[in-house]
C-alpha cells in the first residue's frame, strides 16, 4: 500500500551567530549527518512546517515567523528506499529552504526514533558533513552571505 507523505518538504538549517550549525545523525541510517527536514502536513503553511519540525526534532519552540524563509527550494529524486512513504508514481520532493539562529547553549532534545546523536559545528565543517547535497549547499549559503 503505498504511502501518504506529501512530496514537499522544508530544510531548516539550525545555527547560532558565530555559524556553528546544529546537525543530526539519522537513526536508521548511521553516519548520515543533517538539519531538520521534514514534509508538510495537510494544508499546513510551509513556515508552520518549518516551526513544527524543529520542535518535533529538537524540542526547540518556536512560532511559525520565527524560521528565515531564504525563498529558495530544491527539486531532488526520492531515495528508492523512502519512496513507499508517497503516493505510488511519486519519485520526486521538492524542499523548501529555511533558517533558525538560536543561542548554543539553547537545550536541544533529540527523537530518539529519528536520530541517535546531535552536534554543533562551524559552518564549513557542517556543510562537508552533511550527505545531503541540498543541506550543504544551504549551510555554504548560509556561511558565505554570514563572512559580508
């Protein structure tokens, strides 16, 4: 039975002034390092998807301005692995670019189900960790437009 998941999603890179970045490693998927990400929900708002998933992978609360809306998105294949989650016939997402600056020392919480460790480092450093060529790109966007 094939899934429900809409095929568009937010990136929402987690940084604080100094552009450490906040990565995730992906439960299911060791060694896989990222920044939230997750699909909209019904007719939900994309910055209300943004808000949302910080807090569900995170436990950092914020309200739907919060999130920087870069006004940028990224259309990529689904992993083969993942596509079950979509409507049969889907094969591509688009996500939707966002940032959150927050203090380092703001508590993070992580879901547990979603991801087994957590880490802040420099924005270079961040960007070469991610396996996701959208999260780099974002967080090398990011650390350039922040060196102006």
């Amino acid at each position: 039975m094939p899934g429900t998941k809409q095929p568009v999603s937010v990136l929402v890179v987690i940084h604080d002034p100094q552009l450490n970045i906040l990565l995730l490693e992906r439960a299911a998927h060791p060694g896989y390092w990222q920044s939230v990400t997750g699909s909209r929900e019904g007719n939900e708002s994309l910055r209300a998807t943004a808000a949302r998933e910080v807090a569900e992978e995170t436990g950092i609360v914020c309200v739907a301005s919060d999130p920087c809306d870069w006004r940028l998105s990224s259309r990529f294949e689904i992993f083969a692995e993942w596509r079950d989650r979509y409507p049969a016939g889907v094969t591509h997402n688009v996500e939707h670019l966002y940032s959150l600056c927050v203090s380092l020392d703001t508590p993070v919480t992580r879901h547990a189900d979603e991801h087994r460790a957590q880490r802040w480092l420099p924005w270079r450093t961040a960007a070469a960790a991610c396996f996701s060529w959208t999260n780099r790109d974002a967080i090398l966007m990011l650390g350039l437009a922040g060196e102006r």
